[in-house]
C-alpha cells in the first residue's frame, strides 16, 4: 500500500555529483548526527558552488537548514527497531536535491500523513502563522509542521513524501524528497 | 546570566540577550533554559527588550518556535516593546525572521 502528499519523485537519476549515505540500523543516528551530516552536505556543496562561481553563504546555509531540518524529522520518527536512514543528496545548476529514507511504527506514519495533508493543502505561509499562534496558545506542542513550513515558505522548497507498507503491522517505510533552486 | 556550550552562547547585558553560534537543539525542554532567560527578562517588564541575534549562524526550526513564541508572549504585554536585530550576513536570518514581525506588527526588526 502506497500513499503521496506534495510533490512527485523524479525517476532514479544517475548523478556524478551525488553523494549517499546509508547509516544501518546496528548503528542508529543520532539527533547531533543530523547537525553533523547537514554540516557535512552544507561544506561539501559549498565548494562545488565555488567552483561554479555561485553564492557559497546562501549555497552552504541553506543545505545546511534544509538537510538538517529533513534529517531532524527522519531521525524524530524513526522505527524504535529498524532505525536505518538512507540519504541521498545532489547540487547541480544551483539545485539542491535531497532524498532521505527511513522507516516509522505505522501508528506514527498515519500521525505524520494527517499532518501531511493539512501542510499540503494550503498556503504554507498562512498556514506558519496560524500555527505559531496554535502552538503559543498551546505549551505542550513543540512546533509540529513549524519545519515543514518554514522550508516551502522561508526557502521556497518543493517537498513531496511517499509512504509504503507492505504488510499490516511492519513498519512504514517513508520516503521524503525535497528540491530547491537554492542559487542562481 | 548565560548559557555556554561547546555549540552555542546566550546571554544577557542590562535589557538585551546575545545570541551566538549554532542553537539545533531537539525539544522545547532543550531550549528552556533558554527560554528562561527570555522569560525572566520580561518579568522584569523593561519598557523595550532586544534579542541581538547577529553571532547566530545556524538556528533549527525548534529555535525558529522559540522566537515566534517569546514574540507572541511580548505581544500580550502592551507595556513592553520587541526589538530583534539580525544580519544580512547570515541567510536564515533574512529569510525567517520576517515571520516574526508578522506576528507583531509592532516589533523593530533590523537586519542589516
């Protein structure tokens, strides 16, 4: 069983300028992994921007932002025992792509779709607003779908995520993928 | 008062609080004592509080909450004004802070 929210996934790209990460469940990341791998993108693409005579700041902050707040999520709902998370991530032409999958209990996967849906279907700038203003009438939310919103409003990313389960009861597996034209 | 890490420093001189480094802590528990500062601040009911953000190179969107909620939090009190002042240098900043003067209209926002 298969389920979409945002934007479609391209076809498989074979990319010279890919990098993949696959980190195994033995050994599950951690949230300091998140940082560390975003910081690790972040620098790595800065120099291709470099090479290619484009903004390094903007190049290197916002892979930076953008990775670490994807991972942050993948790594928040994770499955408790199938904790592997696989990355995949290109910059080309000033285009940042990034593909991360992990795998979720399915009661957090169905938690996570509803929130999906509400994300989706309407203006993420309004939508920040309105539940910023939720989340401080309320102490116990800690911002769900702020980092979402912040990615398509702040950074005009384009995000589209895939759930699939192939039995009743395993866990889910979610694929996330985001696009931006960070620079030109 | 001030929190220091290897990561990040926040502290605060006479009715301002400095922030500096890279704040991608996990939780709201992991920004309250954070938040406390903020807080104890506004307590005190200064009649304008400002958050200088221009050492903060990296924020997460849990940080991002934190902001927007001290902003509504200041918003409630009609005695004490908002001043956030951030960098160009810095793309988040340019890009995010805005949200915050959406929230209140009133807050001084200067990114320069």
């Amino acid at each position: 069983m298969q389920s979409h929210y945002g934007i479609e996934f391209p076809e498989a790209a074979d990319s010279t300028e890919g990098v993949k990460l696959a980190l195994h469940s033995g050994l599950p990341p951690t949230w300091s992994n998140c940082g560390a791998t975003a910081d690790f993108l972040g620098n790595l693409y800065a120099r291709a921007a470099a090479r290619a005579g484009k903004n390094v700041k903007e190049t290197r902050h916002g892979i930076n932002y953008l990775a670490n707040e994807i991972l942050e999520n993948a790594v928040k709902f994770r499955h408790p025992a199938s904790g592997a998370i696989e990355i995949e991530a290109r910059f080309q032409q000033g285009r940042f792509e990034l593909q991360v999958r992990n795998y979720a209990e399915p009661a957090v996967a169905a938690n996570f779709q509803t929130l999906l849906q509400e994300l989706t279907s309407r203006d993420p700038g309004e939508l920040m607003i309105e539940r910023i203003e939720a989340n401080a009438m309320d102490d116990t939310q800690g911002g769900s779908g702020l980092g979402i919103l912040t990615m398509m409003n702040d950074y005009g990313a384009e995000i589209g995520w895939r759930f699939t389960q192939t039995q009743d009861g395993e866990p889910v597996q979610v694929d996330t993928y985001l696009t931006v034209q960070l620079v030109q | 008062m001030e929190i220091k890490t290897n990561e990040y420093r926040v502290w605060s001189d006479g009715s301002t609080v400095y922030y500096e480094g890279t704040m991608r802590l996990s939780s709201p528990e992991d920004y309250a004592p954070i938040q406390a500062i903020m807080n104890e601040m506004l307590a005190a009911k200064p009649a304008r509080i400002d958050l200088d953000l221009t050492g903060l190179e990296f924020l997460n969107s849990s940080g991002i909450n934190l902001f927007a909620k001290f902003t509504i939090e200041v918003r409630k009190q009609a005695d004490v004004g908002l001043g956030v002042k951030g960098t160009t240098q810095i793309p988040w900043q340019s890009k995010s802070l805005p949200n915050l003067k959406k929230l209140f209209p009133a807050l001084d926002l200067q990114i320069v």
